[in-house]
C-alpha cells in the first residue's frame, strides 16, 4: 500500500485526525444532519411500521461540494451524478498526491480500479419521477461508474469495476486488485470504498429488521451491545508489487501478505453468519504463519450480540488459542460506525495507522464484556487502552463479512527493509 486518501465522520480526512480520533477515544456518532432527510418524519423510539429506531449515524460533511470545473464536468451533469462518484474522483486525485507519484506517468498505464459499494440510495432518489431524469441520469447514478468514471478520467486502462457484496464490498475489491497484480493484469491498482447516507428508507428497513442499536452507540464485544450503527466512509488506497515499490522507494504503509474470500453458503437464515465458514478462511490464511507474530485482528464487530459471538468463537478458536500470548482484537466501528461496503479498507487503514506508530489503538464502548463470549478460552484481549510494540516483524489481520454471506479477510504485515517479501 503506497497510497491513501478519505473521509469518514467527524472531517477525518488525514492519518493526523484519525489518530486523535482513536487515541482520545472519540465517539463520532451524531444526530442525523437536517439536508439529508426530515428526520421527524422518519423516527419513531418504539420502531412502529415505517419508521426508525436510531436518530444517530457516523456522518462526513460537505457530500455535496464538488469542483465540476477541474473534472471537465458540466453543472448540469454534476449535480446528476452520485456523490459518491465526484467524491471517489477527488480522493483518487488525492492518493496520487499522497503516492507522490506524478500523475502524468500513470495516463495510458494497466492501472486497476477496483470500487466496492451498494449504495443507490441517490439514483433511488433522482429517477423516482421520470420527468427528473435526463442524458445523464444513467451514467451518474449507476454504480458501474463509480470504477469506469475514474478509469476515465485518468486514462487507465487496467480493469475496471465497481463490486456490491454489501458490507464486505470494498474488501472483496481489494482482493480482486490484489489478483490483478499477482496475475500481471495490472500493473497498480486503485481500490475503493464509497458509503453514503442519504436515504431514509434504508434507515427504516434495517430498523424494521431489528439490526440498527436505537441509542446509536456501536457496543462491539459488549454485553449490552444492541445493534450496529450506521456510518459514512469513503476510502481510495493505491497498491503496486512489493519489489517495484521498493525500487522506486515508494513510501510503504503496511504491506498485503494475503487475502482471501468465501462465502457461508446455507445457513439459518440469509443474514445469519457462518462461523465455520469464517474458521475455515482464517484456516486456509494463516495456516504457514507464525502465530507469535500476529499480535492484533481488526474484527468486523458491528456490535450484534449473535455476530460478535460467532466472529470471536471464530478468531479464537483458529487463532487466539494456538498463540502464547493473548491476541489482541477491537473494531474501529465503535468510534465511527459501520460504513458497511467501506468498512473493508476503513479497518485497513486502521491498521496502516497503527503500523505506523507502533501503537494497538483502543476500542470504545467496551465496558461489561459479553457473557457469552469466554474471552479466556479463547485467549483474546480487547484493546481498551494504548499498547505499544516493537518487533522486526508484526502481522495483523482484518475481518470483513457481507450480511448475504460474503466474508473476506487480509493479512498484513509492516514493512521492514530487511525483509524481501513480495505480495502472495
């Protein structure tokens, strides 16, 4: 990973707002903003028929500014378009900058871009009365866009495609990319998260489902957990082969050692998780890996009391137990909400950032844990204050589920000069 950009809530947009963030343990959930929905419409405490539970989300601000002019974008196609599309072009710009790579050099290059996302809550909205669509409604408010604008844009010419796994989008986005490279498809690749909040009637249908926590507060490997929180996220990371970053001494935030997906097939129910689907993943993952060095795992934990139990059955029992040492475990969505198909590369940047100052940052809201959850058995610590490390080698991990099934997972490591490892 040699480049990065985004926005998640609370204008975090920089490793230095993030580590405030983290570090001052930072609830950054707040009422829903008057310019998205007329929340008094919509919200109702006891969960009646058409409405929501929760008035509260992680939210990013400014959704709606965009400079047309400097994408070539005329008004009237801009304000059709998605945000999520003029956002997604403006942090790739961003991660070009932040790769201090010139931006010339990529134009005609095998760049991949690979966009996970499930939003159409804005295309939803726009083509709800045919008399609002117009030439561009197609091409602004489709998610395959969101991948094909950017290739377009900046002349890229690897693949291209937007994926919707739901939360676990951008994930699977990043193995994809990850592929790419591997099999010479491209030479870099581009890898997105876009989640946005604009639509009142998804609040109201996971609401409906009993999934969202109605006082707003992501109580993740707690025993009073009751439901996930909604959040904004909006990821862009720049990937390139091991060997050629080191060559062109590229600055290098973690790197990717490996990835991999499946899917939890048959269960209780469609949105029930697997939890041997999720043994066998992190199975087949760190099966030639010393344990000893993976100190952290950067879980999924929407804070539900049947996925927080069956993700740390999981970790425990294919990881934390074949350590010595307790394996750390937290989830960043305490502090910011779940930005569901972002959640993937958020995690991921939580973990670039830690690498980077040598530094287990806390999980919040962990006060009583989880009385289902034997948390000694399965020799596994939740991160609740600062820990520092230091060794040559550190290996972390990051869990990423879709509510249909679909789970990834990622191994990372830090970058150390005396290590010659490339991507497997």
């Amino acid at each position: 990973i040699i480049g990065k950009s985004f926005r998640l809530p609370k204008d975090i947009d920089s490793f230095d707002s993030l580590y405030e963030t983290l570090i001052s343990k930072t609830d950054c959930i707040d009422y829903h903003p008057k310019d998205r929905f007329n929340i008094k419409n919509y919200y109702d405490k006891d969960n009646s028929i058409g409405k929501m539970r929760t008035e509260k989300a992680g939210y990013t601000n400014n959704i709606y500014d965009f400079d047309a002019d400097f994408f070539n974008i005329s008004p009237k196609e801009a304000k059709t378009m998605d945000p999520q599309q003029r956002i997604m072009l403006e942090l790739i710009y961003e991660c070009i900058e932040d790769s201090r790579i010139n931006i010339k050099n990529i134009k005609g290059t095998k760049t991949g871009v690979f966009m996970g996302s499930c939003s159409m809550e804005y295309f939803n909205a726009e083509s709800e009365d045919a008399e609002f669509c117009n030439e561009y409604s197609i091409t602004g408010g489709l998610l395959t866009l969101l991948s094909n604008r950017i290739s377009y844009f900046y002349d890229l010419k690897g693949p291209s495609l937007t994926l919707d796994t739901a939360c676990s989008s951008s994930g699977h986005a990043l193995h994809l990319a990850c592929q790419s490279i591997i099999n010479g498809e491209s030479e870099m690749s581009f890898v997105g998260g876009s989640n946005i909040l604009i639509s009142p009637e998804t609040f109201v249908g996971f609401s409906q489902a009993t999934m969202l926590s109605p006082d707003g507060k992501c109580k993740t490997f707690d025993d009073n957990a009751n439901g996930y929180v909604r959040g904004e996220g909006f990821v862009s990371l720049l990937l390139k082969p091991l060997e050629k970053a080191i060559e062109d001494n590229d600055k290098i935030y973690a790197v990717i050692n490996k990835t991999g997906i499946n899917q939890d097939g048959k269960t209780d129910s469609i949105t029930m998780p697997n939890p041997k689907a999720q043994m066998d993943l992190l199975e087949d993952l760190y099966q030639d890996e010393d344990l000893n060095n993976l100190i952290y795992i950067e879980a999924h934990g929407t804070g539900t009391l049947v996925g927080d139990y069956n993700e740390t059955l999981s970790i425990g029992t294919v990881l934390g137990k074949n350590k010595k040492d307790k394996l750390n475990i937290g989830s960043i969505k305490t502090n910011l909400g779940h930005t569901e198909a972002s959640s993937g590369l958020v995690s991921i940047l939580k973990i670039c950032l830690m690498m980077e100052k040598n530094q287990l940052l806390p999980n919040i809201n962990f006060e009583i844990p989880n009385q289902k959850i034997d948390f000694n058995n399965l020799n596994l610590n939740v991160v609740t204050d600062v820990i520092p490390f230091k060794k040559d080698k550190v290996i972390m991990g990051v869990n990423n589920f879709g509510f249909g099934g679909a789970n990834f997972h990622c191994v990372l490591e830090n970058y150390n000069k005396k290590s010659n490892k490339t991507i497997s």
